[in-house]
C-alpha cells in the first residue's frame, strides 16, 4: 500500500483592504477586495470561512502565474520560526457586484496576530486570503434553533440568524467581555438573544450556566456551539445529553484553547476531539 499524495497547499488570493470600521469595544470590521478578489467563489453555507495569511514584515511575495501568491515559494524562503502564520475566521458577507468580502475580528489590544492587524488595517494594506471553507447552515425545518458562542463564534451566529425562516424560535447565547462589546444582530422576532458579560471571570462560566438555565425548546433542535474548546466540550455534552440535540442536528467546534496559542491548539485538536468521541460513544450518545 503507497501513502496517498499530499494535498496541494491552497494558493492565497491577494487584495487588498477597502475600508474598517470598530463595531463594537473588541471587535473590528475589515472589508476586502481588489482585482486579486476576483477569482474568490463563496461558498452558500452559514459558516463559511477563510484563512488569513500574516506573513513577517520584508517578506518577497512571489505571484504565480495566475496572480496567486507562491506559498511554497515564501515557506521554503523563511527560516522555521518565521514561518506564515494563518487564522481562520467567518465570511461575515459576501457582496459579488462590489467584489468586497467582510471579515469582523475580535481585538483584545496588542494580543495575537490579527487582532492588532485589523486595528491598525489602512485602505490599500495587502490581506492574503484562501477558502472558503465550511459546510453547515441552519436546518430550515428544524422546530427550534440553539446558538452559544463567545466573541470569536459571533460573526458566524450572526450569520445564522440572518438566515433563519421568519417564523423561527429558539434561543441564541453569547458571551462578550461587557456590554460595550454587543451589536445590533438581525433575527426573527421568536428567537431571543442574550447577552453574557464575561467581565473578570474566567471565559466561559457564564456562558454555560446560561445556556444551560435555558427553558426546554421544541425538538428537533438545530444547534450551533462554537468557542473556547473547554467550554465547547462542556456545552457539547449537555446539548447532547440533556437535550437530545442529534450529531446531525449539530454543529460544534473549539475555535480556540484558554492557554494555547492558535497553532498549539490546531496540532491538539484533532486529539482533542477524538477524545469527546470516544466520551459520548461511552456514553451511549454515538
């Protein structure tokens, strides 16, 4: 038996960044596009998202002859610990006739990458992008909708509720460090929003208390539980569990680890997740 060829590594798109805007306290807007966009096909799905590439500064950008950037190229060019780094983050809109593609970012100060790229983003600044990515959207005929996320899943649940029948019920739950940081979020009248502030409390507490206080909703449940891993794991088994939410009626992903940097979480996550699994199978939940 031959291992299987490698996958090609996905070739950037280069644009450029049309304009910001600071939506909330910790959240920035950044909306990209130029001719390098062009070749971007969107993809229908609720949670679709693309990969930023950062990229050290002095860095050459060969192009490929399709306009694309090389990135076999730029890695065999940088030493191991000035490799690219990448973050994936939702398409939070996608408008073909204007060629522009919106992308929110949480900003927590000097902290990570691309929360301090966006907050400094001119129009003009080089974004290198691939994707997208992402295979689920609400069930249209699902009796009741579930959303519980923290700011790094509320573009995606923004997104969801958007996309939500008119008469849609349910319950959408998301965590933010205070109330500077909630937005306006468009959705059906029977679907209600509540908003937890973290404040100085571990990230997540809140969270799952609320979520977990929430009355009984009507089955099937559609349900969509992204954030910080352990309160995903925690919030996973008691959809599960508790409410009976099917593995087809949910969408679950740690987006990121308390106490890990973004690619110490994604070398763990495939660990991490096999490991729930194998809890939920124990407990008959498969």
């Amino acid at each position: 038996m031959t291992d299987a060829p490698a996958r090609p590594r996905p070739a950037p798109l280069v644009a450029q960044v049309v304009r910001t805007e600071r939506i909330a306290a910790t959240m920035v807007r950044v909306v990209v596009g130029g001719p390098g966009l062009a070749a971007f096909t969107p993809s229908p799905h609720a949670d679709s998202y693309v990969k930023v590439l950062f990229l050290p500064e002095g860095t050459p950008r060969p192009l490929r002859q399709d306009g694309r950037l090389d990135l076999d190229a730029v890695r065999a060019s940088l030493p191991p610990e000035d490799q690219p780094r990448q973050r994936s983050y939702t398409v939070r809109a996608f408008d073909p006739v204007a060629g522009e593609l919106t992308l929110d970012f949480v900003v927590h100060g000097d902290e990570g990458i691309a929360g301090p790229w966006s907050a400094g983003a001119q129009p003009g600044d080089e974004v290198l992008l691939s994707g997208p990515g992402g295979a689920w959207s609400p069930d249209p005929d699902a009796a009741s909708y579930l959303f519980a996320g923290d700011a790094s899943a509320l573009p995606a649940i923004a997104v969801a509720l958007e996309r939500l029948p008119a008469d849609a019920v349910g319950h959408a739950v998301i965590e933010v460090h205070g109330p500077e940081d909630e937005i306006p979020l468009a959705r059906p009248a029977g679907v209600q929003v509540l908003w937890v502030h973290q404040g100085v409390a571990v990230a997540g507490l809140a969270l799952v208390d609320t979520v977990v206080a929430l009355p009984e909703l009507p089955a099937p449940v559609s349900a969509f539980v992204h954030g910080e891993a352990g309160v995903v794991r925690e919030l996973r088994r008691h959809v599960r569990a508790d409410r009976g939410v099917g593995r087809e009626q949910l969408s679950v992903s740690g987006y990121w680890r308390l106490g890990t940097d973004d690619e110490g979480w994604r070398a763990t996550k495939r660990d991490w997740l096999a490991t729930i699994e194998q809890a939920e199978a124990a407990e008959g939940l498969a």
